[in-house]
C-alpha cells in the first residue's frame, strides 16, 4: 500500500494540474490584459475548478462507506471467544475501544503534521 500513496503522492498535481490549469497561457494572457475586479473574478473562478474533484473523492468514499456498512459481512470471532470467561470486555459501542480513539488522534496528528511539513 505505500508504494500505491508515494506512486498517488507523484501523480495527483499532475492530473489535477492537467485538468485545472488547462489552457493556462491563455488565461495568462487574459490576465494580463484585465482590470483588477475582472482578474479577481476570473481567479476566484479558476479556484472554484479546484472543488470538484474532492466533492467527487467525498461522495466516492460516502458511498463506499454506505456499501460497507450495508454489506452482509460476518463477525469474525476467535477460537473460545463466545465464551464469557471472568477477563471478558463486553464492548457494545464504539466508545468502549479507547486504543481505536488513540488511533484516530493519531492519524489525525500525523496529517496535520504533514500538512504542516508540506
């Protein structure tokens, strides 16, 4: 899997360069040839392309989450596992795993960091 995040690392400003900055000298041009409220409005417009290629990434993962939870998937249990011995945790909801909240801090760190790094 980290071979796939370094080859999406490389590829993502390509693509998403190639599909927001086409036609880029011409644009170029155009600026150059504007007044200020126009160049302003026709920057705003060219950072408004930006948006839809992550609404589209959202919805893509909002349905897969959807297809996830719907899907018939069966719990999977260790060997002597349905037994409730005296050291069983019964744990019902997701509050009652604090290393899965540990986790998510984490992860969450780890992005802010790298944001942060660049």
């Amino acid at each position: 899997m980290g071979v796939f995040n370094k080859a999406a690392d490389a590829l993502a400003p390509i693509v998403l360069g190639a599909i927001i900055l086409k036609d880029s000298s011409a644009l170029q041009a155009r600026l150059a040839t504007m007044e200020a409220a126009a160049k302003t409005a026709e920057l705003e417009l060219l950072a408004s392309k930006v948006v839809m290629p992550y609404v589209s990434i959202a919805i893509a993962l909002i349905l897969l989450s959807i297809f996830i939870y719907k899907s018939s998937i069966p719990e999977i249990r260790a060997e002597g596992e349905d037994d409730q011995g005296p050291n069983t945790i019964n744990r019902k909801s997701i509050f009652d795993y604090p290393y899965l909240w540990f986790g998510i801090y984490h992860l969450i760190s780890l992005c802010w960091s790298r944001g942060i790094i660049g």
